[in-house]
C-alpha cells in the first residue's frame, strides 16, 4: 500500500492523529468514530499495510501504535518540496534586488 493512498482518507488521518496521543486498541479507536468496528479494523489494516502502524496483541485486544519509521518517505517529499519552494522564492527575491537596484541606479 502506498504511503500517500493510506493517508488520503480523513479517517485514516484521524486514526493517525489519536494515535500520536498513546497506542490504543481497535476497539478504543472504534469509539470515536461513527462507523462499525470492522470498517475501523479496514482503515487500520491499510495504515498496517503501508508502514504507517504497528500492531501488537496484549491478551484479547490489539493495540496500535504509530511507527516512526514509516513517515520516511511523507516526510522525505515534504522536505523536496519545501526546499523546491524556497529556492524558488530565494530567486524571485534575487530578481527583484537585481531589479530595484538597477532601477536606483538609474
């Protein structure tokens, strides 16, 4: 599964974002949305699937954490982008220095 694909739904989103609190299990998860536990445990098998999550079974639950390591490749793109945008933004600048001092010069 594709790292961008998982995070595309908002539920998916949600379920990463109640994650960054603490792990929780399916069942704690399912309680905060208004879906059935088993379309909760699909989203989670996706965010499983594409790194996103670990899964650990305690008893008869099982918990989900957020793993690290598998924002890599999110934050890796977000990080071309931002220097792709500020080295766009830093030549723009430089134009308009170049340009506003030929014009005082004038």
């Amino acid at each position: 599964m594709d790292t961008f694909q998982a995070i595309a739904d908002p539920s998916r989103r949600e379920i990463l974002m109640l994650l960054t609190k603490d792990k929780l299990s399916i069942n704690s998860l399912a309680g905060n949305f208004d879906m059935s536990r088993p379309a909760v445990s699909k989203h989670v098998k996706v965010l499983y699937e594409a790194g996103l999550i670990h899964i650990k079974d305690q008893g008869r639950e099982r918990y989900c954490e957020l793993k690290p390591d598998g924002f890599d490749d999110i934050k890796n793109w977000l990080i071309f982008f931002d220097q792709f945008w500020k080295e766009k933004l830093q030549n723009l600048e430089n134009l308009l220095n170049q340009r506003s001092n030929n014009y005082e010069s004038n």
